[in-house]
C-alpha cells in the first residue's frame, strides 16, 4: 500500500509497503530504495539514495568544458505503527532536514494511490465481453431494464404488492451502501437491481483500508434492519400481515448477505477482521469464533445456516497467511472489536425478527426460519 507520499526535489517521492515488511521508495517512478520483507515490521527505518545532477561550469570563447556532475544524498527516516496506523518521517538533503510530518489512517482513507500504467492488451473474447459489460452498466437505460426484470421476478414468486415493497427494500440496502462510500468520499455509479439476486451498488474508487471495507459492507444490512424494524412497527400498529411478511423476507434476505462468503457483505466484514490480527492468537480467536457460530447455528437448528457459516469461515482461514500482501490498511485493535460487537449485533437482530414471526402461527412467516432449518 502506500504509505507516504511527499515532493522531492520536483518529483514525488514514494514509499510503498506492507504488514510484510518489505518497503519501496520510489522517485517519481524510478525504484530508488528497496527494504525486504522481515518479521520487523515496524519501528524506525531508513533510505537513503542518490541523485546526480549537472552543475554548470565556467566556459570561454575558445574552451567549452562538460557539464560536472554532484551527486546529491537523500536520506529518508520513518516511524512506523501499524495499529494504529501512524507514520512519522522526515526528508533530509545531504544530511539536512528539509522536510517531516505525520500521516495517520485518515490520510490513507483519502489518498487517491498511484495506479501504473496498464499495459496494452491484445484483443480477446473476453476483453470484448468486458468492455460491452462496462458498457452496458454506464447505460442509465439498463437500471430501468433490470428493475422491471426483478418486479416481474418477484411478482411471479410473490404478490404484485409484495414485489414492489421487496425491491424497496434490496433498494434501501444497497442505498446504505451509497451513503457509506459518500461518507468516505466516493464517487458512486448508483444501484443496479438483479433478478433473484438482490441489488448491486457500484463506485469507480477503490478502498484503502480495511474499516472502509467493514462500513461500507455493514451498511446495507444495517439499513434493511432499519427497514425490518419500521415494517415490525407497522405491524404492531395496524396488525396488517403484509408488513408483518415484509420484516421477515427482508430479514432473511439480509441475513444470507452477512454469510461469510465472498462477495456478500458478510464475507468482506469477516476478512476484513481476521485478516487485520496480527498474531496467531487473532487466527485462534477466528477459529474459535466460527466453531461456536456453528454450535450455535446447529443447537438452534439452524442447519443451512450453520453450514455455510463453517464453508465461509475456512475459506478466510485458509487465506489469513496471504493477509500481509494486501494492499488495505489493517483494522486496529479497537475497529476489531468494535466491528465484530456491530456484525454479531446485526446478525442477531436478523434472526430474532425471523425467529419472533416463525411463533405467530401463520405458515408464510414461518418459512424464513424453515429455511434456514432446512
């Protein structure tokens, strides 16, 4: 990821690195200092290079002499922390400081990183279908397109009535999603409903650390617990069973997004907590954490639940070693913590509204829990 980005002499200076260790100063984009991966991945470190540059000479009419060449030594010292992320520097010229501050996770959240230049790619099949899907998506036209698809799709399975409020529902959790990326200052594309599938909300940026992934991730269900909370309250007020349906589907279908598998919701929240501990303890807390959402999903009888909560945790077991590479800057211990009480808060809550309508007595509410029984 990158980790510093200041001016230098005209030019960017550059440093990437990871939670590996390994660290990269470049100079505009000139490699110019490299230090290798290590089980020291914080504390002081040092780069220091060269740089030549022409110093012009006396000439006269009858001698004309060459340019001499000084070489200018550029040391550059930092203060690392991972968690929290904070990187104190300072730039020093032929041994003199000439500039220092401090970069901590907010600065990373806003940076806008240097992306290479792609290289020039062949035509292809595939790169054809790319095109015409990005294509496709920049159309306003498609939004229209795919949102009658998923009234008709659920108007065939359901009501008419109900369809309707089922998308403002998928529409009102990925807008939690658009409000989390604005939050961070995102550029977003808008929402993109799929038949059977739910609801898709696009942005052109990426993310730089891993709370931006949890937020926007959690957001949606957070805001379809919303949803299922106001339509439990019309129920109590008017006793209509439509809103009573409305709470429960919407719960179920909420609660499938915070399975951990990727690319639902749940996925990016869970990776984005076990991949920010940095000890073997914070994999044995993982491990332990998902064997007793399984008991619990199967105590419960909660099979399906339980099943791919475990299919979903030894996915992100399996991949914690490569959690080092990642570009996102890691959570710290607090945003572990706190993100774990808010997905485990959220996903109680799902299942209570389900589990509360399954006792009512009416065969269409108790399916979201027959399902997840099943």
């Amino acid at each position: 990821m990158e980790l510093l980005k200041i001016d230098c002499l005209g030019k960017p200076l550059r440093l990437e690195g990871s939670m590996a260790g390994w660290q990269q100063l470049f100079w505009g984009d000139t490699l110019v200092s490299v230090i290798q991966a290590s089980a020291e991945n914080e504390g002081l470190k040092s780069h220091t290079f060269e740089l030549s540059t022409a110093v012009p000479t006396a000439t006269t009419a009858d001698t004309i002499e060459a340019p001499q060449q000084s070489a200018l030594q550029i040391t550059l010292e930092t203060d690392l922390t991972w968690q929290p992320f904070v990187i104190d520097y300072r730039l020093l010229h032929n041994g003199q400081p000439i500039s220092s501050g401090q970069r901590n996770s907010k600065d990373i959240e806003q940076q806008v990183p240097t992306v290479a230049v792609a290289e020039k790619k062949q035509f292809s099949m595939v790169g054809l279908a790319s095109l015409g899907f990005k294509l496709l998506k920049s159309a306003k036209v498609i939004k229209v397109v795919l949102a009658g698809a998923s009234v008709a799709a659920y108007s065939w399975l359901f009501s008419f009535q109900f369809a309707l409020a089922l998308i403002a529902c998928l529409v009102f959790h990925e807008y939690g999603h658009i409000r989390a990326m604005k939050y961070f200052g995102m550029k977003t594309k808008g929402i993109y409903l799929i038949p059977f599938m739910g609801g898709l909300a696009l942005s052109d940026e990426k993310i730089n650390t891993r709370w931006q992934d949890v937020v926007i991730s959690i957001m949606g269900p957070t805001f379809g617990l919303l949803m299922s909370i106001a339509a439990l309250i019309a129920y109590w007020v008017t006793g209509n069973i439509f809103f009573a349906g409305l709470a429960a589907f919407n719960a179920l279908l909420n609660l499938f997004n915070l399975l951990p598998i990727l690319p639902l919701d749940g996925g990016h929240i869970l990776k984005s907590i076990s991949f920010s501990m940095n000890s073997v303890m914070g994999l044995v807390a993982c491990i332990a954490g998902a064997a007793i959402g399984v008991y619990i999903s199967y105590t419960l009888g909660l099979a399906l639940l339980g099943f791919l909560l475990l299919i979903g945790s030894a996915e992100i077991v399996f991949e914690w070693k490569t959690r080092h590479q990642s570009h996102l800057l890691p959570l710290d211990r607090y945003g572990q913590i706190f993100s774990t009480l808010w997905y485990l808060a959220t996903v109680g809550a799902f299942i209570g509204i389900i589990w509360y309508f399954a006792g009512s007595g009416d065969d269409m509410l108790a399916l979201p829990l027959e399902i997840l029984k099943s």
